[in-house]
C-alpha cells in the first residue's frame, strides 16, 4: 500500500474497492453466496446448503452490505448485515442477545430495556479466503490485527474489515439506529481505538467459533469522533451506501463509476 494512500484512505478505497446495500434480491443472493463460501465450505461453522446460499431467521429483518472489487470483471469481496428488531415482535432478541444471555453485564447496559427500535447488531461479517492475508486466517472469518495497519516505514491500512464496518455504521445511521452490538474478538476494541472508535465491552466472554465478547458502539459518537485520517473513507462508503438506497439496485454493477485496477499489492 503506497504512502500517499495511508493518509487518503478514501482515494485507497475507491481505487480498490465498491460498497453497497443489498436492496434487491439479486445482491443479497451475492451477500447469502459468499457467506455460504465462508462459513459453510471454508469454515465449517453451519451446514452447507444444496442452494449454496447461507440464510437464517434474522435475515429478512437485516440490512444487508456487499463489499466488490473496483475492477473487470468485478469480483465479490465480503459482505457483513445489521440485524434489526423485528417489526411485529419487538422483544424478539437480537443474536448476541441469545448468545451471551448468562454473561451481559445488565449494570452496564440491558439490552431488553432500550428502544428497541434504536439498536441494531452487526453480525455476519464474512471475507472471501482469497482477500484475507494471512495463513491464520484460514480459520477465521475476519480478523484484525497489529501488522494490517503496517509499520512506520511501510504503513498500510485494513480496508477490507475496516470498510464493512464502516458500512455497517452507514446503514445504522440511515436507519436511526443508536447503538450497535457486536459478538467480536477481545482485541477488537484495542485495533479500533486506532481510528478513534470506541467500543465498549459489555460482558463476559462466550465460547462461540473461538472466544467472543459482546460489545456495544454508540452510532453517532463514531461520526463524531472518528479521527480526521479515516474521515475520508468515511465519505466514501456512506456515499456509496446513499447512491445504492438512491439506484435501488437492480444492476449488476453496484455504482456507475469507472472500475479501477484488478485488486490491491
């Protein structure tokens, strides 16, 4: 990753990569296809499907990203959802809420007594083996770690991880949504304290494909307090998440902008 686009992470991104919602049936079959590649075929954490698409109850109640190279032909990336309450049962829980019931510590935040409305979880965060870099991550749906951002000689920046989340954010923000949780690894809030996000740990961990810990974010305070370097991917991706909701999909390229080279170093 060159120097000059560590410090313009949104002219890295959109050199690289495209974003959008999977509004349409066609796209969220690309976002069910690539979580049946990672978590059925690759992982081995659900069963494989005949269809070959990874579904499950939360899905028709979920916002839905899909994350494709900037290129020709374009190539499925990764892709990540934000699961919703349910319209008619509210109170239905959400999936960490299942998950982590014996280790949520209600001190610091009981989810069953906000808005329900107002909280959302992002779940699913799924990359294709050939965009994870290292060897460990055969065995991993997605992680983050020291070395994705590089050392000071050779900085380099998370694109594919960082941007689904982001993606995430840009979907709860749209959909007035305040908190988002997440069932993540202890380290996650360490690496995302780097870009000024904070995410609070709000139980004890669980034992789920590895060990896990719920995690609250606050939506706004990551607009707000985000550092001014990943500002302009922030730019980027909500703009591409608005242009997606303005097209209504239906296309087969996500955004009309030109592709850009075959993938990154």
């Amino acid at each position: 990753m060159l120097l000059f686009e560590r410090f313009n992470l949104g002219h890295g991104f959109r050199k690289y990569f495209r974003i959008a919602p999977a509004v349409d049936d066609p796209l969220r079959d690309r976002v069910y296809r690539i979580r049946h590649e990672v978590y059925c075929e690759e992982l081995k954490f659900e069963p494989e499907r005949p269809d070959r698409r990874e579904t499950d109850e939360y899905d028709p109640h979920s916002l839905h990203c899909l994350l494709t190279t900037n290129s020709e032909p374009e190539r499925p990336v990764g892709c990540t959802r934000v699961v919703l309450a349910r319209p008619d049962d509210p109170d239905f829980p959400l999936p960490f809420e299942r998950t982590c019931a014996a280790t949520i510590d209600r001190r610091i935040v009981d989810p069953a007594r906000l808005p329900r409305d107002r909280i959302a979880e992002v779940s699913r965060l799924a990359v294709r083996a050939s965009y994870r870099r290292r060897r460990a991550d055969g065995h991993e749906e997605m992680s983050i770690h020291d070395e994705d951002f590089g050392l000071p000689e050779r900085p380099r920046f998370p694109y594919i991880p960082i941007g689904l989340y982001l993606g995430a954010v840009a979907l709860a923000a749209r959909s007035g949504i305040d908190t988002l949780f997440v069932l993540t690894e202890p380290r996650l809030a360490s690496h995302f304290a780097k870009l000024g996000v904070e995410i609070r740990q709000i139980g004890g961990g669980v034992d789920h494909r590895g060990l896990r810990v719920p995690s609250m974010m606050d939506v706004q305070g990551i607009i707000k307090n985000m550092r001014m370097i990943v500002k302009p991917i922030w730019r980027v991706i909500r703009e591409e998440i608005e242009v997606g909701y303005e097209r209504g999909a239906g296309g087969s390229r996500l955004t009309d902008r030109p592709p850009g080279p075959p993938g990154p170093p």
